[in-house]
C-alpha cells in the first residue's frame, strides 16, 4: 500500500522566543492509504498539535507535510482535503443536523441536489434517518459524536482526523462507537488518523499505531509489535502493564533489564510444580491479589526485592505472605532501551 | 397572606422599580388625559387634546384641521434614529471584532478605552462637536489652511451633524453587547468552518453573524430607543432647525407650556417602542429553540 500522508522532520514551537515549547519536535511519520493510524500518548505529548499542522489550524515552524506526494504544508485549512472530528464536537449550534452535515459541500459550491442525497445517505450510514430537521441541543452525546463524524465523512477526506473522539463518552457508548468506528472505516475507505490516550483503544482498533512521547514518536507499529517488541521502556510502560526487573535477578548473564507482561509469567503456588514451557524462575512472596472477573493480577516482591504483577485467568488457591514462585515464558521476554 | 422569602427578598427592589419606573410612567400616562394648563402643568379634567394635537390644529375660531407637522417629525425622527442605528451598527460590528480577536490581556484596555467618553457629561460632549465643526471649527480651518477649500463649510446645522451627533453618543451602546456575545463565542466553531472549505467572509457571515445575533439585537435595542428620544444632538447640532421626537417633547414641557401633549407624545413613544419590543421578543422566542 502506497503512502496517503508522509510528515518530514515537522516541528511546532509554542511559547515565547525566550521560553519556547516544542510541542512537535522534528517529528517524521507515513501513514498509507485506507489505514486506521492511531497517534497514542499521554495529554500533552503534542497529539493534538500534531492533528492540527495536518488539518492546516496550525502552521509547521519547519518540515514538510505530503498528502499523495504533494507539499500541503502551505495550504489554508479550508483548502486542504482533510476533515476533523472535533474533541468538543464543535456543530454549529443554530444549524440543523441536516444543514450540519451539508456545510462543507455547500461551502464547496457543490450542487443544492446533491448535498440533499449525500446528506441523506450520510445519516443512513449514521442511523440517524430521522434526525436530520433537528438542532445539536436537541441530541445526545452520543448522537451529536455521530453527527459530528457524518459532517466530516460526507466530504470523503482524502483523511478522517479524529482528536479523542471517544474519551467524553460513557464506557458502554464508547465500546459501541469502538466498533462502529471500525466500521465506518471498512466501509468508507477512507484513512482514518485517531487521537486517544487510552492504550486499551489503540490496540484494539489500529492498523498501525505511533506511540508519542514530548512532541516525538516513541516506537511505530502494529499493535502487536508495539504491545510485544517495545522499543524503549517509556513505549512498555505506556501500553499496558510491562514488568521490569534486572537481568541478574532473573538468574540471565547478561546486564540491564528485562521486561516481561503480566500475562506472560505464571505464578507457581506448589513446590515442585513445574510450568508449562521451561523458562526463568525467580522466588518471591505474594504481597496481594485483585480479582477482575475475567482475569486475577497477583503482586509478587522477589526475592531481590524488585515487585511485579503476574495475571492468571483463574483465581489460584493462594493467600497473601505465601512463598510462590514466577516462571516466565521465554520467548516473551522484552530487552529494549531504558 | 404570607409571602415566600423569595418575595420578601425581592421587596425592595419592587419598591425602588415603582417609585422609579411605574410612577412617572403612570403620571406621564394621566396627564396625557388632562387638559393643558396655559402657565403650565395641566387643569385635572378629562381631555383628548393631547392626542388629537397629533392630527389636527385648531385654527383660530377653534376648527380643527388635518396637519401633517407632527407626523412628520415622528416620521423624520424615526428614519435618524434608523440611519444613526444602522452607521452604528456598521461602525460597531468591526470594532467589537476587533477588540474581541485581541489577545485577552489587550481586551481590557480596549474596553477601557471605549467608556473614557462617559467620563465627561453628554452635554459637554456634544457641545464640543460644535467647535470642532463650527465655520471656524477644528475641520474647517484644518481644511483651509491646507487649501482643499476657500470658503468654510457649513457642516453644522443639518440634519448630518445631527445623524453623526447620535452615532458618536451611541456608538459604545452597540460595541459593547456585541463585543460580549463575540468574546463568548465558541472559536473552535470557527476552526470547524475552516476545515470545512468556508472561506473568510463565509465563515463571517455563516457562524460569526449568527453567534452575535444576540449582541446585535442588545445593541440595536441600546442605540435605537435612546437616539429616538434624544434631544440634545438635535438641539446643538441641528440648531433646532431639525426637531425630534425628544425635542418636541421637551418643547411641550418647557416653552410651549402644553404637559398633555409632551406627555401623550411620550406615551406613543413608550407604546412604539414596546410594541417593538415584544415584536423582537417574539422572535426571540423562536430564534432561542434554535440556539437552545
Ligand atoms: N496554542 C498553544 N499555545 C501554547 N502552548 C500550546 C498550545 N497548544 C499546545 N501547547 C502546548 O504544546 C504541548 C502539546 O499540546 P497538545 O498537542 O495539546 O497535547 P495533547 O493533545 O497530546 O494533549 C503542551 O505542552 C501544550 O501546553
Ligand atoms: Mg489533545
């Protein structure tokens, strides 16, 4: 698949002369064409700065920015081929959902007609067929999310920018909009770059993901080289829960750490129990355990004195202050700079 | 009966708006019923004279005949107090623009700055208008020491000074509920427009006008009651040679010494700008589903 957006060495200062903030600091990615990228960090790490320079609300201090081979980084955001889901939604409040979604092609000179089908067919997709002579006030959160997302697809961006579309929902609505998010994706084909801060998001509905970290990109990646592979310990420490413990602890002749996730060890409440792949066993003391239903995390102190979580799927007949012992999978093991 | 707390606490303020609002307004709405006191204030006897001076004059065997004199001093200052509405609205708009797109801590000085005329007495104000534009004012000798002209120009006097009399008096009433609904604005709305192909001046007329629509309707309300009443700017800088509503008002209290017309004038001009009033608050009504 050929790249839609490539961004050269893009940097964006904020701040004074005297006291300038790199909130994108000679940052480079590419993002191909009909791919759900995910731009996952902490809040502010320059995600949404990085959103803005590609929509065109914020102009590059340096760099280039390439929409199919073509420099954009000089463009006026109203003549650039990119739409945006806005965090706080941003519909227009005295417009109707239908004349919401209109807006852009109307504003693109397009025909009176075939705003009306697109329109339309854009609420189809939305489900919303019956919402369109409403007002935003009239909607709920959830609704006025899927109005802001019709607004923006209508136009088919050459890319969907989306800025922690889903983070003002509830858990379940944004399980749903997870999917349907998805979805929309497949079904439009359109690249879809997503802001969030949550890891749990990212994994779940990337093609790719790039991990940022104080303007720059940590590690880029599938969700599974990023959650297996990471290459720093920031990148591990960011997506889910990674253990680190130094290598001598672990009995291994070699130096620095080594990371391992929760899943990836299994705690050893017998003596003589074995596990079932042969691997590192290091002792220790369980300190305590919380059950969450579909898996239980046991927080271990070795015997160096270092902590780390083990997850099993079942609740282990074990009691807190008893001797266990870890056995880690070998092949899971995670060597990366610190 | 015993009264809430709530409308115990609002007592006062009831008091004050009675003695101040209703009362007058409720003299002002008996005397224009009254028959007319030739050395002043009114004989208490039910008349219409007040309100049929409007229409007719009496000649001097007590016939009365259509005049239209009245008429079109209301007409003549309705369509000023129009005109002065409209130039503030065009000069206002801009300048509420840009004091609101000013970084935040510039805001304040620029609002400072537009209230300095209120320091000084409106009286003083326009008083000093006449010596800038007086035939040997600030403009006129400006111009002729410079030789664009020869002969002073007679910029006083008409109905143009008067009409820039009530836009400079009025201005700031029409800047500031703008500038108040444009700083409140949401300005991601007007990202939003941006990344969706609208230009500058659509961006303008398709989510700025409508969010200031409030401010708009604030400041036409602000400038338009006042300038129709006023008198002063019609007094010192048409020279009363172009009366006004407020003029004719006053004249009916002071030298002309007849009280029920003066305040039967005022009654029409209560109930006209009432009528106004409820007319925009209708629409308001409707326009509020919309903003929700
Ligand atoms: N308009 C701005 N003016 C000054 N600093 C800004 C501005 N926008 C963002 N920043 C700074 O840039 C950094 C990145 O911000 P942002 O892109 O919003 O991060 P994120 O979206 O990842 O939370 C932050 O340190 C933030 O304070
Ligand atoms: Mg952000």
């Amino acid at each position: 698949m050929s790249d839609r957006l490539v961004i050269q060495s893009v940097t964006k200062f904020f701040g004074s002369a005297q006291n300038p903030v790199r909130a994108v600091d000679d940052l480079s990615l590419n993002v191909r064409e009909n791919e759900f990228f995910t731009l996952l960090g902490p809040s502010g790490c320059g995600k949404t700065t990085l959103l803005r320079l590609i929509a065109g609300l914020e102009s590059c201090d340096t760099g280039k920015i390439l929409l199919d081979g073509v420099d954009i980084a000089g463009l006026p955001a109203n003549k650039r081929p990119v739409n945006t889901v806005f965090q706080s939604y941003a519909l227009f409040p005295h417009m109707t959902v239908a004349d919401n979604i209109g807006f852009g092609m109307s504003m693109q000179g397009k025909d009176a007609k075939d705003i009306e089908k697109a329109t339309a067919d854009a609420l189809a997709l939305m489900r919303m067929e019956n919402f369109g002579a409403r007002y935003p006030s009239e909607l709920s959160g959830g609704q006025q999310q899927r109005v802001a997302l019709a607004r923006a697809l209508v136009n088919r961006p050459k890319i969907l920018l989306l800025d922690e579309s889903l983070s003002a929902l509830d858990y379940k609505l944004r399980k749903d909009m997870q999917i349907e998010l998805k979805r929309l994706q497949r079904e439009t084909e359109i690249t879809f770059i997503f802001v969030t801060h949550d890891q749990e998001e990212a994994l779940s509905m990337s093609d790719r993901i790039a991990v940022m970290e104080r303007g720059r990109i940590g590690q880029l990646g599938t969700p599974q080289e990023i959650y297996h592979r990471p290459v720093s310990r920031y990148v591990a420490d960011f997506i889910g829960i990674c253990n680190f413990v130094a290598a001598p602890s672990l009995g291994l002749s070699e130096s620095g750490h080594i990371g391992f996730r929760p899943e990836d060890a299994t705690l050893l409440i017998r003596e003589g129990q074995q596990p079932d792949v042969a691997g590192p066993i290091v002792h220790g003391k369980l300190d305590a355990l919380s059950y969450h239903g579909a898996v239980t995390y046991y927080q271990v102190t070795l015997d160096s004195g270092e902590t780390v979580t083990v997850a099993d799927h079942e609740k282990l007949p074990v009691g807190v202050d008893a001797r266990v012992r870890v056995a880690l999978l070998p092949d899971m093991l995670i060597r990366c700079a610190s | 009966m015993r009264l809430s707390s709530g409308t115990k606490l609002l007592l006062p303020f009831l008091a004050v708006m009675t003695v101040f609002f209703m009362a007058p307004l409720c003299i002002a709405l008996g005397y224009s019923f009254m028959a007319p006191d030739p050395m002043g204030g009114v004989k208490p006897a039910f008349s219409l004279s007040g309100y049929q001076q409007f229409l007719y004059s009496a000649d001097l065997d007590g016939n009365l005949q259509w005049d239209t004199r009245y008429l079109e001093i209301i007409f003549g200052s309705t369509k000023l107090a129009v005109m002065a509405t409209l130039a503030c609205l065009l000069i206002g708009f801009p300048m509420a623009w840009f004091m609101a797109t000013r970084p935040a801590h510039q805001r304040d000085a620029w609002m400072i700055l537009i209230t300095i005329p209120f320091w000084t007495n409106l009286l003083i104000r326009t008083y000093a208008w006449i010596l800038i534009l007086r035939s040997n004012g600030l403009v006129n000798r400006g111009l002729l020491e410079t030789g664009i002209i020869d002969a002073p120009l007679e910029l006083l006097y008409n109905p143009y000074a008067v009409g820039m009399g009530l836009v400079y008096s009025y201005l700031p009433f029409m800047i500031l509920p703008i500038y108040s609904s444009l700083e409140r604005m949401d300005w991601r709305l007007v990202e939003a427009a941006q990344d969706l192909y609208a230009t500058r001046l659509r961006i303008l007329w398709h989510v700025v006008l409508p969010a200031s629509v409030p401010g708009i309707v604030g400041g036409t309300i602000l400038v338009f009651i006042p300038t129709i009443g006023s008198f002063l700017a019609a007094n010192l800088l048409g020279g009363g040679r172009n009366m006004m509503l407020g003029n004719l008002i006053e004249n009916q209290f002071g030298m002309a010494r007849n009280w029920p017309f003066g305040a039967a004038i005022s009654v029409l001009l209560i109930a006209f700008v009432m009528i106004g009033l409820m007319l925009i608050a209708r629409r308001g009504q409707g326009l509020k589903g919309v903003v929700g």
